[in-house]
C-alpha cells in the first residue's frame, strides 16, 4: 500500500492509473465477462455487452474528474489563509450491503 500512496501523490498520476485500469478492462473485455458470468451466472452477452463497457465508461469518467476537483477557499479572521484540499490517499475497501 506503501508504494500506491506514493504512485497516487499527483493528481495527474491519480488519472492516469485509473485511465489504465480501464484500458486493461476494455482490453480484457472477453476474459473479465467470462470471470463475471462465472462468479454469478449471468448471461456472458449481458456481460460482455453491457456490464464490462458501463464499467469502463465509468472508471474514464471519473478518471477525467480527477483534475477538476479544486480545494475551497474559506474565510478566516486575522492573517490565516484557509484552504480544504481534495487528496488522494490510495486505496479504499468498501462492505455494501
């Protein structure tokens, strides 16, 4: 995790794993949706077709995001300059129900 928190420090590197990860899917489009219809039983069509592209769309579109989110400015009294900055801190697990 070390070495993804140092890789993730720049914004521009930031996107650009994430563009990669989704060229690596659409490139593997055909063994991802054969792992998917594995995993679960869903048609491989439905998959391939459908699934595996709404993911790939969706990681490029965040991908392109990733350069436009702008810390905040706040007010502050006396001679202080407060600002909120959006990071990347590397990987993240989720548990959803």
């Amino acid at each position: 995790m070390g070495g993804t928190k140092k890789r993730w420090k720049t914004v521009d590197s930031f996107a650009g794993e994430i563009y990669r990860f989704a060229d690596l899917l659409e490139k593997h489009r055909n063994e991802v949706a054969a792992l998917e219809t594995w995993d679960n039983g869903k048609p491989y069509e439905q998959a391939a077709n459908v699934e595996i592209p709404l993911v790939i769309r969706t990681f490029r579109y965040y991908a392109g995001w990733a350069d436009k989110i702008n810390g905040l400015t706040v007010p502050a009294d006396g001679p202080y300059h407060v600002q909120t900055l959006h990071e990347p801190i590397g990987v993240a697990g989720q548990l959803v129900p």
